[in-house]
C-alpha cells in the first residue's frame, strides 16, 4: 500500500478547553487478525503508535511507524492493517465545536517528544479509573504538544506560530509549578522579548496574562468535575497559597472556590478578560 509521509494531511481542532474522555488505554492489536475497519461517530482518535503498519483514514493513506502519532476526527472511517502484534497507546475524546481552530496533521512524527507523550497517556490511563478530571488534563496537555508538533515550512510567521505553540505546550505541561516568562521563552527556543511580542501578536495579551487564564480555567474545570479538595486544585494549577488561590477565583472567576465547585461564578466559558 503506497503511503504518504506524516505532516500531509490535516484536520482542525479546539483545544481551549479540555477534553471529555470517553476511553483511553493500551490498545493490542493483530493477534487474531491483522486488518480492522472501524468508525466512530462522535470520537476523536489520538495514537501514539510503537510498531510499522499502514493506516487509512477517509480513504488517505499514512504510514505507521514506532514513534509517530495520530490525530483522527470524529466519523472518519479508519483502516488498521497490521504485521503482526502491534502496541499503542491510544484516547478517545470529544472536543468542543467552537473556540480557536488549530490545523494539526493526521500523522505527525512525535521525535524527541515521544517520551513526553508516552508519559501523559500512561499517567492519563493510570489515573482514570479513580480520577477522570486529572486523566482529562493529561489527555489535554498531550493534546497541546501534538498540536505544537508541526515543523514549520519556514516563513518568518510560520516560524512564528510553531514557537507560540511550543510556548502554550510548554505552559500547559507545566501550570501545576513556577511558571516564568524566561523559562518559557527558552522552551519555546526564542528569546524573552521575542516570546513577548509573539505572544502579543497571537493572544492580544501578555505571557502573564495568558497562564493566569490557563491557570483559572483548570482550576474551575477541577473544582466543578472532580472530588480533589479545594487546597489540592490549588497546588495542581501552581497556586500553593491558599488565601491567593481564593483571591484570584474571585477576581478571575468570580465567585469563591466553594461557590464555583457548587455551580456559581461566571457561566462563559472562559474567565472574563483583565
């Protein structure tokens, strides 16, 4: 089966806020057979694959090789054909409809990043039987460094683009601890000013800025759709101070942590913008 290379084919996706997963695991394959067709109507489909095969995604084929991965949209039909036992990871997931698209390829080579990817899904799948809201944000930072994947073709705002989505992947790996606008800027491999401007450009806000409102949103998706207590939400979106995590729930979501785990503060989807 003739295969085209990853980056080739692409799909548009909303990653502001996080997922809700329906299914995720270690997927083993080709024991009994060594071809499965399948479609799933209302899923996402993220691989992260350890073997060669061929996949078929709405009749465009893409070769699978250890260490690449996959991003399939709902209600495309998939073709596994297999050669023999074949491991992946895999998560299916819905995604909300409206937010700021992102164009990710179907197949993308993972490189240096497999080892942090196979670290979320395997933490994501060790968490989610007992703790679906941290299995989710697992999920969704796994999901912000395959969208950050994509090597660009060279242009000064292409070039761009990729170091602002390894600045918001980077943040977002990493909203549980200090997070610093230098540390950051030498993630996304830019300088300081660089990131600021870029940032800029891209959100119409500071680095700052943008990490509190990650910070918040995670902190309101944990308060309202998982058990943690109220000083653990605090310590996983890198608040450690108890009295300042309440201050900026009021001040970003407003209302208290007590009052949003209980359904009040505000209903948009995102806090409102300082």
């Amino acid at each position: 089966m003739s295969t085209t290379e990853p980056n080739g084919f692409h799909v548009q996706l909303c990653l502001d806020l996080p997922p809700r997963v329906a299914n995720l695991g270690v997927g083993v394959h080709g024991t009994t057979g060594l071809h499965d067709v399948f479609r799933l109507p209302d899923l996402w489909q993220l691989h992260l694959y350890r073997y060669a095969a061929d996949l078929t995604v709405d009749g465009v084929a893409h070769a699978i090789r250890p260490g690449r991965v996959s991003l399939v949209p709902p209600g495309a039909v998939v073709e596994f054909r297999y050669g023999g036992r074949s491991e992946h990871l895999y998560a299916h997931f819905e995604l909300p409809e409206s937010g700021n698209p992102l164009t990710v390829p179907v197949m993308q080579d993972a490189g240096a990043e497999t080892p942090i990817l196979t670290d979320l899904l395997q933490q994501a799948i060790a968490v989610a039987p007992r703790n679906p809201a941290r299995a989710a944000a697992e999920v969704w930072a796994a999901l912000w460094r395959v969208a950050g994947l994509a090597a660009p073709a060279g242009g000064v705002e292409e070039r761009g683009h990729a170091a602002a989505a390894a600045a918001v992947a980077h943040i977002e790996a990493h909203l549980a601890g200090p997070l610093t606008v230098p540390e950051v800027a030498e993630a996304a491999g830019i300088s300081h000013n660089h990131l600021i401007r870029l940032f800029r450009a891209e959100t119409g806000g500071t680095v700052v800025a943008y990490i509190r409102r990650r910070r918040m949103e995670r902190a309101r998706h944990l308060l309202r759709e998982s058990t943690l207590s109220i000083p653990a939400v605090a310590v996983l979106v890198g608040i450690g101070d108890l009295q300042a995590f309440n201050k900026a729930c009021r001040r970003e979501l407003g209302a208290a942590p007590r009052a949003i785990r209980a359904g009040s503060g505000r209903s948009q989807s995102r806090p409102a913008p300082r």
